[in-house]
C-alpha cells in the first residue's frame, strides 16, 4: 500500500498527501461493498471462494495501478481494500 501511494506522485503528478482522502474512501467504500460480496461467495460457495477471490483483488489491485494511467489509477486502492478483508 505505501509504495502504490508514493508511486500515485508520478501517476497523477501531485504530491501523494493532496490524495489520501479520496484513497482512504475508495478503500473504506471498496471495503464495505466487498465484505458484503465476499459473504454472499462465502454462503453460495463455501468458505474457501472468499479467500480467493480476495488475493485476486490485491493482484488485481497490483496489475491496474501499474497498468492505468490518470485519475483511473486510484481504483487500485479500492481493489485493494476489498483485498484486505482476507484476513477476516
């Protein structure tokens, strides 16, 4: 997460400090979406779909912020806070 905020200076050419809000609220409203999907996997499809599915929302969080460009790149950080849920 700290090296897609400092690489975000090169991607949107600003300082990464002018953009941590609307980070952090991609991540919460990603987080909150995805907990809701990840539940809904995890009663149609057993326990084990969640957890997949949430590491491949951090690759897929890795594969878009180095892939995008502009303004769509801060969509990696919402992938990655519905990633995050893994651990719960």
């Amino acid at each position: 997460m700290p090296n897609l905020s400092l690489y975000s200076r090169v991607v949107l050419g600003g300082d990464p400090k002018q953009f941590s809000g609307i980070i952090m609220a991609l991540r919460f409203g990603f987080k909150s979406a995805g907990g809701y999907l990840l539940g809904m996997i995890a009663m149609k499809k057993g326990i084990r779909a969640p957890l997949l599915t949430t590491a491949f929302l951090l690759a897929a969080a890795i594969v878009w912020g180095w892939s995008v460009p502009g303004y769509a790149y801060l969509m990696a950080f919402g992938l990655m806070g519905a990633g995050e849920l893994g651990g719960a």
